[in-house]
C-alpha cells in the first residue's frame, strides 16, 4: 500500500487467454498449480508484495463470476483490498484497454500476467520501487540462455544477435499511468505493453527479473511450476515439524 494519498498503483492482471498452447479445457488463468487456480496465486502474489493499491482482472467474460468465486475460495489475502473482475478482450492488448479503462484513477499501473503464477512478491515490490524513483516504465528481464537468431520466411538464418545485448522480459511491467494510456491510443501487433510504450518513445528501464516469474505457457512449465509448489510445500512442513517439541 502506498505512503503517498495521491498515488494509485493499480495492477492490471491480463487472465482472459485460452491457453491453447497449454491445452487443457478450462481457460489457462483457471487452471490449477498446486491445488489452486493460476489466477488467484498471481493475485495473491500481487497483495502479498503489499506495494498495490487495488487490482483489476480481465478474465474471459463467461467465467467473470467464476473468477469473482475462485478468490473468495483461493485467495485469503483478498479483503485486504479493492479486487475487481472485468471482461478481458481478443488480443491481450484489448484485454489491457479494458483493464485501464476500469481504473481511472490510477497514477501507475503494474500490468502482470496471471499466468506468471508463482512470480515472487520482492519482484513485485522491486518493479514499484523504480517506478516510485521516478521511472517511467519499468520492466523486469532475464539473461537468455540459449543463442537466439533471426530466421527468414524459408527457414534460413538471418541474423545471430549478440547474446549478452539480449534480456527475456516478464513482467509486472510497471508505467506511469498516463503514458501507458497514452501509448495504447495507438493500435500496434505487440505481445507486451512495453513494445507499445518503446513505440511511443518513451526509455523503458530494464531491472533484474526473476526466474520464478516465468510464464505457464505449455505442460512442461505446467509440470515445473506444480513440481515447484510441491517442493516448497515439502519443505514448510519439514521446517515445522523441526521446531514442533518432542
Ligand atoms: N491474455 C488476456 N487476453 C487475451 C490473451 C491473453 O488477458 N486476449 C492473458 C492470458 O490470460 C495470460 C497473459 O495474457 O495470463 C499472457 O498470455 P499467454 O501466455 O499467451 O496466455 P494465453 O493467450 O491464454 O495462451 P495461448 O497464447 O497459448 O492461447
Ligand atoms: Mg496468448
């Protein structure tokens, strides 16, 4: 929660995808990790990093009841404040608008994939902290493992960009409220909010990122991400069992 009365920080959390390359029936954001819907351990995130002000979900528009229900039965951190359900849009970018739309009042934004389910609340905080230094836009970014190259229509390799020069962005991406508004007016093909506000001309601040914050996109990040859960679990219980006296 902010410090400052005239600062809104309102996390916008993009949930209204199918989740085709997962493949499971229900919309990928509803899916479970560890027992509990993708949606609600991102929202929880999103509390837990206490940086957050209210929070807006666009969630796929027959399943906005079932979102609503889902938090009051997943999420016990909600109560604490302002959670509401929106009807997300086409492309992820439509999804965005609507979100922005419902939130007039908000001086930043924390745009964050629900999908990104078990993204670390520090994450959270440290994207907020920029944006309270005076960062316009803020985005967290990773080291890229493999050699990336840029391939024709026809298959053949174009280009092999410097490895080091290269980040994998995640999010939350953060932005001054006004600018994100501001580079949404315009109708570009982009996969993250950023690419809309680089297209503005606006500096986006790339920070450290974290690998938890890795996004569920198929059944293999599935597998990881239940596989982490049960882990973590394991390893609370071990803990408490230690300090449980004989
Ligand atoms: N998203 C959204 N509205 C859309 C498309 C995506 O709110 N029209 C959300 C997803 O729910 C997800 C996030 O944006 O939390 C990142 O998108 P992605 O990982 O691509 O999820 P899906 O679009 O659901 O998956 P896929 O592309 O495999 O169908
Ligand atoms: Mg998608």
């Amino acid at each position: 929660m902010t410090l400052d009365a005239s600062r809104r920080v309102v996390a916008l959390v993009p949930a209204a995808g199918r989740g085709v390359r997962l493949g499971e029936s229900t919309p990928k954001a509803f899916v479970p990790v560890g027992g509990s819907p993708m949606l609600a351990r991102a929202v929880d995130g999103l509390i837990a990093s206490g940086v957050v002000d209210r929070i807006v979900i666009m969630a796929p528009i027959e399943m906005i009841d079932a979102a609503r229900q889902l938090l009051t039965a997943h999420a016990p951190a909600v109560g604490s404040l302002p959670v509401d359900v929106v009807a997300g849009g086409a492309e992820r970018t439509d999804s965005v608008r609507a979100g922005m739309a419902a939130a007039p009042e908000a001086t930043h934004f924390l745009v964050h994939d629900a999908a990104r389910a078990l993204t670390p609340p520090a994450l959270i905080a440290r994207v907020t902290a920029e944006l309270t230094a005076g960062r316009h836009a803020v985005v967290p970014g990773i080291a890229v493992a493999d050699t990336i190259k840029s391939v024709s229509a026809a298959g053949d390799v174009t280009g092999t960009p410097d490895r080091a020069g290269l980040r994998a962005i995640q999010t939350p991406q953060g932005f001054d409220a006004e600018l994100l508004r501001a580079a949404y007016a315009v109708d570009l093909p982009v996969t993250d909010d950023a690419g809309l506000v680089e297209a503005f001309g606006a500096t986006v601040r790339v920070i450290p990122g974290d690998p938890l914050a890795f996004k569920i996109t198929d059944q293999l990040d599935l597998r990881l991400a239940n596989a982490l859960v049960a882990e973590s679990a394991a390893d609370e219980k071990a803990a408490s069992a230690q300090v449980v006296p004989r």
